[in-house]
C-alpha cells in the first residue's frame, strides 16, 4: 500500500531537511547542541531508478567540532506505508538527480540486497570500496532488517546468514572491529564470529576542517594518514545465540526470588547465591576461559610489548584527571574520591614493567554471546568516549577483566534501580543478594580466566582495582549524561568497591 506520509517536511533543499530530521535519530551524538553547518561531503549513487539508492557522507559542525556521519538515502516517488516512519522529507526540486520521498534506506529491504551484491563482486563505486574477506563467499539473496533499539550504530540482519554493522558516526582510518575481527578470523579463533566483507571509504575523503568531538583532529588528514575509513562490517550472523546481559539478568531475577528464612535477618554468602535456579556461575567461569584464549590470540596476531613504569605512572595520571573531571559534576562521587585516589596512587608507586597487547577495550555482558558451542565476543570498537587512537592502543589484558567485573556489578544491581524507591529494609537486603551474586560470579570468571592461561587478577588485585575504578568513573559520567536513572547502579557498587 502506498500513502503520503501526513505532513512530511517538503523543500527545495535536501540540507535543510538533513538538518531537521538527524537530530531526532537514536544514533545521533550532538543532541546537546544546535547544528551550526551541515554539508554533504560525498554523495554516490549506487542503484538508479525508482526507488533509488545513494550513499551520502555528512559533514556536521557543531560549535568548533565537525563529526562526520554516513547515510543509505532511499528515494521513491511514492512512499510505501511501511517506510513512512523513517522519512525525512519530499523534494520538489531535483537536487543531485533526487526528486521525491527521501527516507533512511537502511529500513527499505529492497535497497538492502544491493549491499551484499556490491561486496561479493568486490566493486568500487567512487570513494566507495566494497570488500570481501579472502576465502568467503557472500550470498546476494538475502534483503536486510535493521536490528531495532540500538543506539550509536545500525545493524541489519540478512536472513540467517549475515549481520551488517553500519558505522552512523565515522571515526577516522579502519575501524578496530573490523581490524580484531579480521585478525582473529585468520589465526581460527573460536570466539568471534567469522567476517564475511566490509565497505570503505578511499583515504583522504573526509572532510579535514575542524575538529571532531569523538575523533580528536576531523577525520581525513588528522591522526589516521592513508588509511582508508570503514563504514561497514559484514560478520555471520548467530541465529541461535542468547545475549550474555540477559542470561545474567535471568540468573538475578531467580536469585532475588529466592524467599528468606522466615524469622532471620537476611545475610547472604557467594554460595547461597548458587542456590538460584539459574545459577550463572559456570557460564562466568567458561566465560573467563573464554577471555584468556581471545586474549592469548589477540597477543599473537599483534604482538605484545613491555610497558615501561613511566607509562603506567601516566595511565594513572590520566585516571587521576577523569576522576576530577567527573567528581566536579557528579557530587554523589566525591565522598569516593580519597579511596579511589589512594588506591591510583598505589599503582603509580609500586609501577613496573607490564605486558601490553590488543585488548577488546569495552568489555562487558552486552558484548558476548552464549552460543551452541560456547562464548563469542563481539564489538572491539572500545569506549565510545575514546579517541580512536585511545581504542587502537595496546593495553593490559586485565583491564578487560575489570571491565567484566564492573558488568557483574551492574548486572547485580540492574533489578534494584528499575525498582525505584524500595523501603529502606527492602532496599539493603536486595543489596546484600547484589553483593553474594556479584561475588559469585567475579570469581568463577577470575577462576576461568586464570585457569585458562591469563594473567591472574589474583596477583594483580591492586592494579585490577584501580581498572575497576577507572571504569567506575567512567561509568558514573556517562549515566550522569545518558541516563540519569541509572546513576544508582556504578554509585551502590562503588560504595562496596571503595569500602
């Protein structure tokens, strides 16, 4: 069925209505500012007719900062029902060879299938390179679906087969997904999913004017050099995986359910939370194991290098400024911030020598999958608050570790903030349950991790601990901006931390 959409914007500029519709979108990362100019740095057709594709690349200065931002635009003559929803307005005019309904092509399935046809005949079409991985066959069978609900990229799932990250926000030079992946994908290792293609953008197209709030110098010429940009990553797709944070939060819920002995004062020990019907602790341990073994691939496919005391010492100054910088805007951190530095402090006195090596970088729940066959780890984009160089850069393995560790926590705790307001008596023994599960499960995945070859955190409690706070910190910044509701979770688990 085909309607107009009621009231779409209408113009003669394809601009002006970018400008009105990319603030509204989840994966949009200026929504606390005005656009003050938006350009269209590359536009390049990739299917004629109606509907049309094109594959746009906008420059947006906001304030002294340019971000640079990729778009599938669909354009038809008549809308269908179904993408009324994700249009962004009508031309009147023709502007570049576009007149009509203008909308996100990333939720079209008919302008979807062109991308698998693209990478498997390994074309380029302008600045646009598409790629497949040596060995690979791609199917060109299949329309894509985007993944609903995610926030800083665009996921679309092709049948069975295939999963498509697109990259919203273009950070400069390869991505360190699709780097990792690649990597691991050539040593064999079990715990990523394999990369089937992935499409690029030739070195030296992005704009260069400005600097980038996420990216440090704007992307082009700054700190990547001839490195082209990835836009796309092609993986297979898991059908039957289940999300690691939900298997966690399932294990909670069980285990918060669990009824008190009547007449007693609740106390709870790590055992008492494997009483729980959905006990997680021997998924946190094969986890751990999991860990060690993508982590004893990374070391081989990128090497490993001795970090000198002086770096360390530096790392920790930096630790040092988050914290300030987060403790003048979040007073609930502040009471904190003694233990915290103290133990900052510790690590930067007793520094040495330490392995560096390719880490994932954001480590938590979220990012792994429990399949038929074991743990699969996804995403190694690092922080999103990283400068891309930040997320390239060799590290500890044991910061991954106590990235984990922090997702136990929050996993622990989740429940607790979407209670809201609980009696005081209610609150503390749900929090004391937090505290025997999260205890549970930190060790069973340090257990697994050790057991399998990794560093143990054992040994390194101090320097595991200050990661943890760092993360913490971290933590409580983007709540404090993202979702204030949320600000509970890290500041109940910081108190335990820092106690």
């Amino acid at each position: 069925m085909t309607v107009a959409p009621s009231d779409p914007p209408t113009g003669t500029s394809l601009v002006r209505l970018l400008a009105g519709w990319l603030p509204q979108q989840r994966w949009f990362g200026g929504k606390d500012g005005p656009i003050h100019d938006l350009t269209i740095g590359t536009a390049t057709e990739l299917r004629p007719g109606d509907p049309a594709l094109h594959h746009l690349v906008l420059d947006v200065r906001q304030d002294d900062t340019t971000d640079h931002y990729q778009l599938l635009l669909g354009v038809r003559r008549d809308l269908p029902e179904h993408l009324a929803p994700v249009v962004i307005g009508r031309l009147e005019d023709l502007e570049q060879g576009i007149t009509g309904y203008v909308y996100d092509a990333a939720h079209d399935a008919e302008l979807t299938r062109p991308l698998l046809e693209l990478m498997a005949e390994e074309r380029a079409v302008g600045p646009l390179a598409f790629r497949r991985a040596p060995g690979t066959g791609i199917r060109t069978d299949l329309d894509g679906a985007p993944i609903q609900g995610e926030q800083s990229n665009t996921s679309l799932i092709f049948g069975d087969a295939y999963i498509c990250k697109l990259f919203r926000r273009l950070s400069p030079g390869v991505s360190p997904d699709l780097e990792v992946n690649l990597a691991l994908s050539r040593r064999g290792c079990e715990h990523v999913p394999s990369v089937h293609g992935w499409i690029e953008l030739e070195p030296g197209t992005l704009a260069t004017a400005g600097r980038s709030a996420a990216n440090g110098p704007s992307s082009g010429a700054g700190s990547s050099g001839d490195e082209p940009v990835t836009l796309a990553l092609l993986s297979e797709f898991l059908l039957t995986a289940t999300d690691g944070w939900q298997l966690a939060l399932t294990s909670v819920r069980d285990w918060f359910a669990q009824p008190t002995s009547p007449g007693t004062a609740p106390a709870f020990t790590a055992e008492d939370a494997g009483a729980a019907g959905g006990d997680f602790a021997a998924e946190a341990e094969r986890l751990g194991a999991a860990t060690a073994e993508v982590h004893r691939d990374l070391a081989a496919a990128f090497g490993v290098t001795q970090a000198p005391p002086e770096l360390v010492r530096r790392i920790v100054f930096a630790m040092h400024e988050q914290l300030d910088q987060v403790s003048a805007v979040v007073p609930q951190l502040r009471p904190y911030a003694p233990a915290i530095r103290e133990v900052f402090d510790r690590v930067a006195a007793e520094a040495a020598p330490l392995p560096f090596q390719r880490v994932h970088g954001d480590y938590h729940l979220g990012q792994v999958l429990r399949t038929d066959s074991g743990w699969t780890l996804l995403d190694f984009e690092g922080e999103p608050a990283r400068t891309p160089a930040e997320r390239r850069a060799p590290a500890h393995p044991l910061r991954d570790v106590a990235g984990m560790l922090r997702s136990f926590e929050y996993a622990a705790r989740f429940l607790l903030a979407r209670e809201g307001d609980l009696p005081p008596q209610a609150a503390d023994a749900l929090e004391l349950r937090a505290q025997a599960w999260a205890e549970r499960n930190r060790a069973a995945f340090c257990a697994g991790y050790a057991a399998a070859g990794g560093p143990d955190p054992a040994a390194y409690a101090t320097l595991v601990r200050a990661f943890e706070f760092d993360k913490a910190v971290y933590e409580i910044r983007y709540e404090a901006r993202n979702r204030p509701s949320w600000l509970p979770v890290p500041l109940r688990s910081l108190a335990r931390l820092a106690g």
